[in-house]
C-alpha cells in the first residue's frame, strides 16, 4: 500500500492513538498502531483491549491498497514528532516494513500483521444513543475530572458517572472526600445511568471538538463509544469498558439547607488560597476559613509549623439568618479548593455553609448546573481566625471524614 497524507494531520492522529496502546503487555501488537486504507481514508486504531481510538485521516492518494500493517505506537509518535511542521508525508507499506518520507527524511519502521491486531468497533449493537453539544460536553467533564476517584479502592467507583434523563444529563463524580456535579439540558428519547473511567474522560476532553458539533453518545450495559468529527476534521470513534457498580446517591450527599452563603470575588478567594497553601501542603493542605458578617470579610489561612503561616484577608457579601452568630469558622483542604476555582470560570463564587463539620457547598454565581460539594477537614483549634501570633493549627487529612462510609 502507498499512501500521502499531511504531515500536521499524520502527527496528530499518531500522536493520539499512542496515548492508547498498551504498554508492558504480553501480546506485543497492542503495542502497535494499526494502519489500514479504507476508500479515500487511512483508519488508524489503537487498543490497550480496556479502551481504544479509531480516526478516520483524509490520504491525498491511495495506490495498490492493501490490508495495512501495525507499527510500534511509541517509536512512530516520537518519528512523526521530528518532521517538519508542514507538508505531506508519503507512507509505503510492504509485508512488514513502513517506509516513510517526508522531504529529505526517509525512514523504515518495523512492524507486524493486521490479521494479528484485535478487532476495534466503530458500532455497538443493540445500542442506545443520545447527542449532546461538544462544547456544553466538554465544560461539564473539566468540571467533575478533577473529582473523580484515582482508584476503586474505596466505595466510591474511579468514574464519571452519566445520568441520562429526557431533559437533563448529569454528570457526577466523587471521590470519598468531595463531589463534582454538573447539568447539561439536553434533548433526548432515552435514559440510563453508565460509569465512564476517569481515565477515558482524560483522554476524551483533549480529542473533542470546539464549538457546538455534535457527540454521539453511544452505551450498552458494558461499553460506551464517543462518536465525533475531532482532531483536524478526522471522523473519531473512542470505546471504552464501562465501570460496573451502582454509582453513590449524590442527590443525598448534596446540604437541602444552608446556614452562611459567602459571596466573593473568584481572583480574590484564588489569590488567597494560593497564599495559604504555600504553607499548607506542609500540613495536610489544612486551611482555615474565618467568616466576620459584621464587617464583610473572610480570612483566609495557612500553617505549617516548621516554616510559617499566611494570612489572607477578602471582602465577601455574607447572607446568614438573623439569630446566626456573626462569626464561622471552617477547615477545608486547600487542594481541593483550587481545583474548584479553576474550573468555575467566573468573576464570582459562592460558598454555602452549615456547621464546622457538615459540607461545603461551592458554585460559580454567573453559570448554573455545576457544583462542588467538599468535606470540612477537623482542627484541633477552634478559636477563631489565625493570626501572626497564633499558634499553629494541627491537622491531618487523615481526620478529613468520607463523603460515604466504608
């Protein structure tokens, strides 16, 4: 098979599909990426048999089509990374050699069989299927990435769960210590509820196209498929094992009532906590927040006992009942408050409080649909604000109490 095809195209297409071969594998071919003609196209697949990418490149010319041939995915990316920014790149496949070349660059790569390579679906029979726009999709994963368990050892299932309603879709993940919730209205005839890896959704965001294409959304009871036209205008396909388990109630983890609802500045309470953890993440990623409705302002701060504190103060709008004391305080990983920050992507945030030891509810003010629930961290010093002449405050992760109980 001989094949010509932009060199911008070939890189990213190639570059993708190595983010899904396997590696330390038995079977050396889902190491390999699979190349075949297919009419005016070249389908690039790759498989680690947990989740796997198909992309449909565009070839300027296609001569003496054959069946194809799988080469190395790492060693072809690292390859297609050195050549030129621009131009075409003139594949030629023989029984088991690629012969490229682009310019005055000329290399051979070794490869194997396609016969040897596991069959990668572009369909899922007996599947149900819903659309959403590709950039209400992507906002809503950035949301709830970050939340979602790194491993199952826990309860809490390593995914982002989709909760399919005729209206709505939901998307939640948690991760024993926080929740990500996000609602993109939606219009559709099906319903269901299917757990997406972390690890998919890592890989999906980046492939997604911008602006308000459409993502079909395919499921079955173990697989799910993204279909959509992505990187440089390439018909993309990416499946993936489902995550099995009942995903947790959230709806019950979310407070009804609310006691202290602090409005502030987001580049304000971001320039804060980004003071307090310098200090911190040497305890815990601990930080005290000190709310005074009297005089509008929340201090923000950091201890570590070996190198010193930070105290932050920002003026915050404070809504609280009448008979409420003027002053709160609350604990809460810091880490886990940047997260939110950076992905609420407004000028404002709201924090809904009600007691020292229940959750924070945090939500951007200008968008709806998205939230984070975070559980308070336990401090051994309960008397107000930190101050210079304080002493520190002790605390650990380890007495952070689970969104669910194992």
């Amino acid at each position: 098979m001989k094949a010509t095809v932009l060199i911008v195209e070939a890189r990213a297409a190639l570059k993708t599909a190595a983010k899904f071969v396997a590696h330390k594998t038995t079977l050396p071919v889902l190491e390999c990426v699979c190349i075949v003609p297919n009419g005016a196209f070249l389908l690039i697949s790759a498989t680690n048999l947990d989740r796997a990418v198909v992309m449909e490149m565009p070839a300027f010319k296609i001569e003496k089509e054959g069946e194809g041939l799988c080469l190395p995915g790492k060693r072809l990316s690292e390859l297609i990374d050195v050549y030129p920014p621009s131009g075409f790149v003139d594949m030629s496949f023989n029984k088991d050699t690629a012969q490229l070349s682009a310019g005055t660059m000329k290399n051979s790569v070794k490869g194997m069989p396609v016969s040897e390579f596991p069959l990668v679906k572009t369909e899922l029979e007996g599947a149900t299927k819903f659309t959403v726009a590709a950039d209400k999709l992507i906002r809503g994963l950035k949301d709830v990435v970050e939340t979602a368990a790194t491993n199952d050892s826990r309860l809490i299932l390593p995914a982002v769960h989709f909760k399919i309603g005729k209206t709505t879709l939901n998307l939640v993940s948690a991760d024993g210590y926080r929740l990500g919730v996000h609602t993109i209205d939606v219009n559709s005839d099906v319903e269901g509820n299917i757990n997406v890896p972390r690890k998919v959704v890592e890989d999906l965001i980046p492939l997604l196209p911008s602006g308000d294409e459409l993502v079909q959304v395919i499921f079955t009871d173990s697989q799910v498929m993204f279909e959509f036209r992505g990187l440089n205008s390439c018909d993309t396909w990416l499946t993936a094992q489902l995550v099995e388990g009942q995903f947790l109630d959230y709806q019950a983890i979310v407070p009804k009532e609310t006691t202290y609802t602090v409005e502030v500045l987001t580049s304000e309470i971001e320039r804060a906590v980004r003071a307090a953890n310098v200090f911190a993440r040497e305890s815990s990623f601990t930080g005290r927040f000190h709310v005074d409705a009297v005089i509008s302002q929340m201090i923000v701060s950091g201890v570590s006992a070996e190198t010193g504190q930070s105290v932050v103060g920002v003026g915050v709008a404070v809504t609280k009942p009448e008979e409420a004391p003027n002053e709160f305080d609350i604990a809460f990983n810091l880490k886990y408050m940047q997260d939110f920050l950076k992905v609420a992507g407004t000028q404002r945030v709201k924090m809904e409080f009600t007691t020292p030891a229940s959750p924070g509810v945090f939500r951007p003010v200008e968008r709806n649909g998205m939230l984070h629930v975070i559980m308070p961290m336990h401090t051994t010093d309960h008397r107000g604000p930190i101050v210079v002449e304080s002493p520190p405050v002790e605390a650990s992760s380890e007495n952070l109490p689970p969104l669910v109980e194992e």
